[in-house]
C-alpha cells in the first residue's frame, strides 16, 4: 500500500495486536517499526542485502558483546533509529496501535530522517519531531 501523503513510502504489512508492527519501503530501503507495551522502536536500514525487519532488534543489545554476523551490525551501525513513547504508562496502547497511528510513526521518522540526511523532499519542509509520544 502506497501512503496517501508521502509516496515514497509503501506498505507491505500492518500487525496487531501484541505486538504492534508494520514494514515496508522507502526510495532504495526498508523500514520495520514494532510497537508493544508502551514503547514503539523505528529503524529505516538502506543495506543492500538486510532488511530493516531483520536488524531492529538488535537496538536492544549492546553491539560490541551481541554474538552475531559482522553484516548484520555494520548494517545496523548504518541505519537509522528511534525509539518512542506511547500513550501513559501501563496503558500498553504500543500494543494496540491503529493502523493510522504507526502510518503517523513511520512519516514522521521518515521526516526525520530526510531533516537529518539534508534529503530534499516538494511535499514538505524537512525535519520532524523526533521521539513522539502519541496521547
């Protein structure tokens, strides 16, 4: 699914609930965002061969002691992340995000990211409003 606002991005899935999840496109990348509790985690990767979905969670351990391919952590050391609150705390809406609500996520990362690479983009100014936290 192409977004309706910025068609640089396409969709391949959505998932929900627990976790919440969606992955896909951008220009010559992919993007994989997963949501649960109360947290959502945005990686945008540009490797050639290792999608954003097979890196994420690698944000979670600390790379220099993580058991894993060289390849695996170059393209993780190259991409782009964010982490981000949802709703209160132990509301567990990262679990339960609308559809609209990580289409919302994935464009304002994909904002983000474009202010901080200088990306040049006629639909909109650059820049974004880094971590967001959803009410």
């Amino acid at each position: 699914m192409i977004d309706p606002i910025n068609p640089d991005i396409e969709y391949e899935y959505f998932l929900a609930p627990s976790p919440s999840e969606t992955a896909g496109r951008y220009r010559r990348g992919t993007f994989y965002l997963y949501a649960r509790w109360d947290e959502w985690d945005f990686t945008l990767c540009f490797h050639p061969t290792i999608a954003a979905e097979d890196i994420g969670e690698l944000g979670d351990y600390d790379l220099d002691k993580v058991k894993d391919t060289p390849e695996r952590i170059a393209a993780f050391k190259e991409s782009f992340h964010r982490k981000g609150k949802v709703g209160k705390p132990n509301e567990y809406r990262g679990s339960y995000l609308s559809k609209e609500e990580k289409m919302s996520i994935v464009r304002n990362m994909i904002e983000e990211y474009e202010g901080f690479e200088g990306v040049k983009s006629d639909r909109r100014p650059a820049g974004g409003p880094g971590n967001q936290q959803l009410r």
